[in-house]
C-alpha cells in the first residue's frame, strides 16, 4: 500500500506523463489532476477561462500563473485535498518557479513530496507528437505506433471519437518545447533544494516505468 504520496511528474511535453500516470493507476491507489486536462475541460465547458486558455495553447504559450493557481487551487478544495492523509498525482502543475512557490504556500499541512522527472531524448518525443491521439473528456491517450486504439479512432472505453490536440503539430509543439525549457531550471532548482527531486532516463515509457514504480514503492510503501 502507498501512503501519502503527493507526487509530481515533471517533463517535456510528450516525454510520458499521462502514459506513467495511466500506468501507475493500474498498480497504486492515487488520484491524478492534470492540468492540460484541466483546461482541455474549460475549453469544452466554454468558460470564460476556457476561451482565453484555448487562444493561449493553440499558439502553445502558458496560461498566466494566477489563472493556473486559482484553477488549481479550486480543485484541490473541491476535492478536500488541504489536509493531511491524502494521496495525489500531478501533471503539468506546477510547472514554472511562481507557480509551486504559490502551490506551496497554499497546502503547507501537505505539501508536493516526491518531483520525478521522466528525462526522455527530444528527437524521440518529436517522434511520439505525430502518432499521438486523445479522449478528451478522459485524457486518455494514444499512439498509433505504440499503443493503439482497439477500433481505430475510437476511445477503448468509451467508444467516443479520439481527436488531435490542436497543439500537436510541429510548429507549436516547437514553442511548447522552448517553453519548457525556459521554465524547467528554476522549478527543478526549487525542488532539489527541497531534496525530493528524482529524474529518471530513458527512451520508452516501457524502460521508465518499471524504475518509477521501483522508486516509488521504495519510498511510500506503508505495512
Ligand atoms: P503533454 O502533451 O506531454 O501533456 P504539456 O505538458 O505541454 O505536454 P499539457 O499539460 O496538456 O501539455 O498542457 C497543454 C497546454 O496547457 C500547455 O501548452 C499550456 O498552454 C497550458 N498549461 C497547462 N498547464 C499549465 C501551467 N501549469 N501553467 C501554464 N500553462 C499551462
Ligand atoms: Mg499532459
């Protein structure tokens, strides 16, 4: 059994979050929020939030720090998660300085404990942006390469159409690359300083999973 692991994934965009995270689900009770999904749901929703985020992504910015905070924040109150004794997964948030300064201050009885960073090689995340695939209601993802679906365009649970995110092609996944970049040394400066970030190496969600799995139980098991 895992207990009270707050845990962050960090990583490029297309390096496998949602893939660890979908995969860590199978194994560990924890529950996720992603952030991407978060907005992706306010797009849909067509909130006023939704509209100005869906001009941001499609030209693959980042959403000012205090929408983000607000949005975030409002999640984790509805889901009653400012206490101890609780056990969550984040993707995508934070993921510039400001924004886990801010995320800190706010859940100071439990804060972030554990910040992996899925280290993947760009050439291979280009690579994976082609082939990838979305539910959007759920956030699950595909791969034709690696991980199809079992009727082509089709969600496997639900049967509802997949669709591209508008922000996959080449030219914006450029910028949202750039940005990770600019954001990423700060953010994982505050964490190591912090003593609880990891990275991990490797080409495929099948080499990184195995050694996220390892570190995790490693750290969280509870008898
Ligand atoms: P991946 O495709 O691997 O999930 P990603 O992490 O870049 O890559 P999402 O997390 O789905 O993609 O986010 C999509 C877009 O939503 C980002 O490009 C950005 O515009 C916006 N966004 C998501 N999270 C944040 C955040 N914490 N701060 C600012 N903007 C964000
Ligand atoms: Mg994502």
């Amino acid at each position: 059994m895992i207990k009270n692991l707050r845990l962050l994934l960090l990583g490029a965009p297309g390096s496998g979050k949602g893939t660890q995270t979908s995969r860590l689900l199978e194994k560990i009770q924890i529950t996720p929020v992603s952030s991407g999904d978060l907005l992706r749901t306010e797009i849909s929703k067509k909130s006023s939030l939704g509209v100005l985020a869906s001009k941001i992504i499609q030209r693959g910015g980042l959403v000012p720090d205090h929408l983000m905070i607000a949005l975030i924040y409002r999640e984790f109150q509805a889901r009653d998660w400012l206490g101890q004794d609780c056990s969550w997964l984040l993707d995508g948030f934070p993921r510039t300085h400001n924004q886990a300064v801010a995320l800190d201050d706010k859940l100071t009885a439990a804060p972030i404990n554990c910040v992996i960073e899925l280290d993947v090689p760009e050439e291979v995340i280009l690579e994976r942006i082609e082939n990838r695939y979305i539910h959007i209601p759920s956030g699950r993802i595909y791969n034709l390469q690696y991980n199809p679906p079992k009727v082509p365009g089709k969600d496997d649970i639900t049967g509802e159409a997949l669709s591209k995110r508008p922000d996959d092609n080449a030219e914006v996944f450029k910028r949202r690359l750039d940005n990770y970049h600019k954001e990423i040394d700060p953010l994982k400066e505050y964490f190591k300083d912090k003593g609880i970030l990891h990275s991990i190496r490797g080409e495929t969600s099948d080499i990184i999973f195995p050694q996220l799995y390892e570190y995790i139980t490693t750290k969280f098991a509870s008898k």
